[in-house]
C-alpha cells in the first residue's frame, strides 16, 4: 500500500503542477484512505496527506472544502501533540483563507500559531518565520492595523538584517511602497531607511526603461467608464494611452495618443487609477514607461 502511495504521490505532483486539479483529487483521496489504513488515521503522514488534498482544492478555488481538509488535518497534529513544520504550513493555510474572506479575527490567530510554532522550531530570527509573518503583515494591512503591522515590518527587517542571503528584493521594496501609502511618522521613515539599506538603494532613477503594452503587467487595471454621451453616439474604437509608472508601480503620468476624443478623459482618468508591477533591474526598482489600450465596444 505504501508503495502505491509512492507512485500516487509521484503523479499527484505532476497533475498539480499542470493544474489538472480534477484528476489530481481522487487521487490524493487514495493516498489519504492507504495511509489511513496502513498507519492509522491519526498519524501526521494522514494529515499530510489531507492538507495536500486541501491545497488542490485551493488552486480549484474551492475555498471551502479546502479550509475543511485544512482543519482536519489540524486536528490529527494538535491531537497528536507534535511540534511538525508542516502543521505550520496548514496554519499558514488557514490563516490566508480566512483573510480570503476578511475574517481577519481568525486568520491573525492561525498566522500567530504558525509564527509561534516556527519560533520554537527554528528560533526567533529564523528564514523559515518570514512567510509566515508576511501573512500576517498583510491581515493587518487589511484590518487597518498599521502599529501591529510596523511592528511586523521591523521584525522581519531584522531577520533579513541577518540573514541578507535570503533577503527577497522585490517583495521587500513592496514593503516600503505599503510604508509610503499611510502617515508619514518617524517610525515610518526610520523602517523605510533600513529597506534601503538592505536594497543599497539610493533613490529613484532619472531614466525610465520602455517596456511597450504594460495590459499584461496591472496589478489592478481600472476599467473606463463608458461616457454616456459617447455610448449613445455609438462611439468605439481603441484608445491608447501612454504612461509613465514610478518604481512601485503606481501610474505618475497618463496622457491618450490616440483613439476617439469622446473617449479620451475617460481613460486618462483609468489608467491613472491603476496600479502595476513594480519593475526590477539588476534587483533595483526602476521607473517605466509603456502604454495601456483601453478597448471601448459599442452595444
């Protein structure tokens, strides 16, 4: 039986990877119902075997059956007494789950557990805390906790401060973008000089980089409204505008170049709302340029 699981788990990957999300389920059911059997059903392999279960359910964006299968397996660890690095993943699950649903109250328990969890596995300083206090980072962003989350912020500083070889670049210049959005206070400003430390970052670039159709790189692409003056004419057509985005991907500059006049506001004001990826070179943040096409149909 354990055999069989094996080579189950072995396809289980490759479905998962080519998000055959459907057949990979049954599947993972057997491994749980051979485990099962074999080890017994409160074994932490058994709960391994249901959060990977759960975690399928996740990429079908079937939130609700996967929180199930995650507090099964929970259950089976704390059950079992067992400080396991995976029930830290299962917390770090649940924990995002919840925020999913913006039940912020219960995802800060479950990311608090993780951390508390990792902490006695690895110490308090250690890589492994950091995705687990990002979750949490960003349930306070969420909640409107900014003290909670400046907190978190200078905690996880410091463990880059530490471990600089496994400083994440991109996500923690993100991380100063998020400082920029709320009160400027000292504490701000002090956490956002440590990033650039960290980053060696001296400031923006004078020199934006051409990057042509940026569509594909909105983080959140506002949608133009159709003006209602145009929408009666029957105006349609595809309006182009160039932008300029600053290093943390906010739109500093839209200006339309082409396409119908009576849809040319509309969509300066949308592309200035939208927000992109902040761009990377050679791990430092850049400004861009590029345009966005604005399609207006008319029915």
């Amino acid at each position: 039986m354990l055999s069989e699981v094996a080579e189950l788990n072995r396809r289980l990957v490759e479905l998962n990877q080519a998000r055959k999300f459907d057949e990979a389920i049954p599947l993972a059911q057997r491994v749980i119902k051979l485990r099962t059997t074999v080890l017994g059903e409160s074994d932490s392999s058994v709960a391994l075997a249901i959060s990977n279960l759960g975690a399928l359910y996740v990429g079908k964006q079937d939130y609700e059956l996967a929180e199930a299968e995650f507090r099964k397996a929970l259950t089976i660890y704390q059950n079992a007494g067992e400080t396991d690095e995976n029930m830290g993943d299962v917390l770090d699950s649940l924990a995002l789950l919840c925020w999913s649903r913006h039940d912020y109250s219960r995802a800060e328990a479950y990311a608090k557990t993780a951390i508390n969890l990792k902490e006695k596995l690895h110490g308090d300083q250690s890589p492994q805390l950091i995705q687990s206090i990002n979750h949490l980072i960003k349930i306070y962003t969420s909640a409107e906790k900014s003290s909670q989350r400046n907190a978190l912020y200078s905690r996880l500083i410091s463990i880059f401060e530490k471990n600089k070889e496994k400083t994440d670049r991109p996500a923690l210049f993100q991380f100063r973008c998020t400082l920029g959005d709320g009160k400027q206070t000292p504490e701000v400003f002090a956490l956002k000089n440590r990033i650039d430390s960290l980053l060696d970052w001296q400031g923006p670039t004078q020199a934006a980089t051409s990057l042509g159709v940026v569509n594909g790189r909105a983080v959140s692409l506002m949608k133009p409204e159709y003006p209602f003056e145009a929408r009666a004419a029957r105006v349609s057509g595809v309006v182009v505008v160039d932008v300029e985005i600053d290093e943390c991907g906010n739109v500093s500059n839209a200006n339309v170049v082409s396409g119908p006049s009576a849809l040319k506001s509309a969509s300066e004001r949308a592309a200035k709302l939208s927000r992109f990826t902040p761009t990377f070179i050679d791990g430092f943040p850049v400004k861009v340029r590029g345009s966005i096409h604005f399609n207006f149909v008319s029915r």
